[in-house]
C-alpha cells in the first residue's frame, strides 16, 4: 500500500485528485471511475471537477459507477445517492449522465439489480480507478464488519455505528435506511487501482487497522493489504493511531521529483 499523509483535508483532495489524473491520463478519455458518497471524496471530486476545467483531465467519455445505495429511496431524494452522485461528481465533472451508473435501491427485484449491477461494470471492461472512503467500523463501500472478502454487489443490512454516523445526513436517525445495495468486497478488489482517502480523528482507528492490522472481515477495509495497486490518503489526524507514520512521511519525502503530488 502506499500511504501519504497530508497536513490538512484540503490537501488529501488536491494529492488524491492528481494521483488519480496521473493514472488516468495514459488511459484517456473513456477512463472509468468508481466514486464513493459521504463526506471524504468531497475535496478529490472538487480538485477533478478543476482538473478537468482547467484542461489537464479529459473525462469527456468517462464512465463512473458508484459503491452504493439506500434501498428504499427515490432517485430524486436528496440523500439518494443516485442525487449525491449528481451533485459531487456527474455535474462538477461534466460527465454524460448515460454514462453515471448507481445501483438501483428502488428497484422491484433487487437481486436482479444487483446483478445487472456487475454486469454493467462487466461491460465496460471494469473499473481503472476506484475512489472509497472508510467507515469508523473499517467499513468499504457498505461492506460491514463480517463480509465476505470476496463479496459481489448485494443486499447489505447497515450496521449500528454506520446508521449512528450517517443520521447527520437525515432528519433523524429513524429516518436512516436499514438497508442497501452495495458493491462486494471482491467487486471492489476487481478494480485496477484503488484510492481511499480519509480525514479527521474519528477515521484514526479505522485507518490504523485497514492498513497496518490483519487482514479481517471485521474491518473489512483491511482487504486492501491483497489489492496491488492500493494508495491511502489521510491527514494527520486520521494517520494518528499508524504506528509506521515516520516510514511513510520519510517515504513520500523521498520520492523522486516525478512521482511526487504536491500541488
Ligand atoms: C459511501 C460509502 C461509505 C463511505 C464511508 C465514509 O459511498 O460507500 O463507505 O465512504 O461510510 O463516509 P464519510 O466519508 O461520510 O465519512
């Protein structure tokens, strides 16, 4: 894994965003994205959706998939995540919304939606970049604490602490849904790069055991130790708990010039 820890928030999005422009650009145009919710890629949506108006990112036949959705939920809800995904990354990016794929948590057979789901991904010869967040469980995607490691887009029931940590985006947590559709475990590790990023105290925990505890379904995120091409950005207050924190700083300080991020 190659972990960077930033002084602040606003620069995990700048370095997230320019190392996932640095893997697009031998791609091109029809790169595929995968794009998380949540607070965490707030700031590496903002830095792309620059990227691309400045001219240095060319995402004019891109493709995004998200990781998941509430079941239950209308499209145009403003905590769907079919809405969510139209505000942080289809319209900032100017992606063709034709090309912008959330499961469908509305849908009458669900199992079917989840399958169209993998096919769909399946069709556009699979994800390049795949963005996540993290849950304070060491939730990725909705994959709580005891999935599979080798999960596929499904039915997911959200764990206590994540209903808990996303009632701040409803009126109550009542309102909270119970379940969702989420990409699996392996979906995710079929995509060929990965950038997490990370911010804030609350994620320390979470962080410390993605990346330096074992390999284990009950923090799911450390599945990322197998995947090959994994980068984790995280400020300083996320890095708090890593207990090799001096080994990656002197690492990324001594990168040679061309393979650095900074802005
Ligand atoms: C979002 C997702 C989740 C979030 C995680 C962190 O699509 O799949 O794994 O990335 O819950 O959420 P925030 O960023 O709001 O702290």
């Amino acid at each position: 894994m190659e972990v960077i820890i930033c002084p602040n928030a606003q620069r995990v999005g700048e370095v997230a965003a320019r190392k996932a422009a640095r893997i697009a650009a031998p791609i091109g145009s029809k790169v595929v994205l995968g794009v998380a919710t949540g607070s965490s890629p707030v700031q590496t949506f903002a830095e792309l959706a620059r990227l691309v108006a400045s001219g240095d990112l060319d995402l004019s036949e891109a493709s995004a998939f998200a990781l998941d959705e509430y079941v239950g939920i209308p499209e145009g809800h403003p905590e769907s995540y079919h809405e969510v995904i139209r505000q942080t990354v289809t319209e900032p990016m100017g992606l063709d919304p034709a090309r912008v794929h959330v499961p469908n948590g509305f849908a009458d057979d669900l199992q079917a939606a989840c399958q169209a789901y993998e096919d769909a991904i399946k069709a556009v010869g699979g994800v390049d970049i795949q963005f996540l967040g993290v849950g304070t469980n060491g939730h990725i995607g909705f994959n709580e604490p005891t999935s599979s490691l080798s999960s596929r887009t499904r039915i997911k029931t959200l764990a206590a602490k994540t209903l808990e940590d996303n009632a701040r985006f409803f009126a109550s947590i009542d309102d909270v849904p119970r379940h969702c559709l989420t990409q699996g475990l392996g979906t995710i590790m079929d995509a060929r790069n990965v950038i997490l990023v990370a911010t804030g105290a609350n994620k320390a925990h979470a962080i410390a055991q993605v990346i330096e505890g074992p390999i284990t379904a009950m923090y799911p995120g450390s599945v990322l130790q197998l995947h090959p091409h994994a980068t984790i950005v995280v400020d300083e207050e996320a890095a708090a708990e890593l207990t090799l924190i001096d080994y990656y700083k002197a690492t990324y300080a001594n990168l040679p010039e061309w393979q650095r991020l900074d802005v």
